[in-house]
C-alpha cells in the first residue's frame, strides 16, 4: 500500500499515476478483508476503484495530461510548507507508533456484539437510501457519458 501512494506522487506520467492509485485502493481492500470486513472491502471496490479511479482517468483523458514536467517553485513559501508537513508527518507517525504499542485489549473476542448484518445493510440501503443510491449512479452515468462526447469532439 506505501508503494503504491509513494507512485501516486512520484510517477510523472499521470496514468501511471492512477495506476498506482489503483494498487494502493487495492491493498487497502485486502487489509479489509484480512481484518474480516468484507462487506466494506466490497464496498471499496465497487465504489472507490469503479467509479472513482475511472473518473479520475475521464478527467485525465478530457485534460489530455501527457506526461508534462511538474517544475516546482523555489519559494520560500514552498519551504515553509514542507517542513510543516514533514512535521505533520512526524507527528502521524509517533500517533500511529503510541496507538499501536500503546493499547492492550482485554475481554474474550467472543463476547462481541455484531450490530449489522449484510442483510440488514442491504436492506438500509435499498429502502431508506434508495434515492441516494438511484442519484449517485445517475450522477455517474452522466459524467461517462459528458466525457464521451467531449471526447469525441
């Protein structure tokens, strides 16, 4: 997954790009799944590498984004801004590193409750989200479309 952000923002092509993008999507699935959420690893597939990469690749093909040279400005800004970040970054870690080396579990895994079943999440989903659901995917529709014919012109 670290591979596939760092090509996210070190690729110079901008397909490749989302290409890395996609692996990094994808191995996020598989850490779903390996923690036992399947329905939300579905979900990630579905939604994430379905719909959003591939507008990201409309968007790339309609700007015609070939594989120009990013020239980064030499501002004092440009330095000010990434020592924050590098901060930050520092800051997420030492979080990450306490949370993990930092927590105990006690109690039995069993003991457990499971508050939704895929059936009552489908069931969620398809009646009280229907409309939400039913725009989103004409939402989309529309997108593929409008990049077809823009592309074509």
């Amino acid at each position: 997954m670290i591979v596939g952000a760092l090509g996210v923002i070190l690729m110079p092509n901008t397909i490749n790009s989302v290409m890395s993008l996609l692996l990094s999507m994808l191995a996020l699935a598989g850490i779903y799944v390996l923690m036992g959420a399947h329905v939300v690893a579905l979900f990630q597939i579905i939604i994430y590498i379905g719909a959003v990469l591939v507008l990201f690749i409309y968007v790339i093909m309609l700007l015609n984004l070939k594989g120009q040279r990013l020239k980064l400005p030499r501002e004092a800004s440009t330095y000010i801004i990434s020592g924050f970040s590098l901060g930050l970054l520092v800051v997420v870690v030492w979080l990450f590193w306490q949370s993990l080396w930092g927590t105990t579990f006690t109690g039995d895994a069993a003991n457990l409750k499971v508050s939704a079943t895929v059936h009552q999440l489908a069931v969620d989903l398809f009646s009280q989200h229907i409309l939400i659901f039913e725009l989103t995917s004409i939402l989309l529709l529309v997108a593929a479309i409008g990049a077809i014919i823009l592309s074509k012109k």
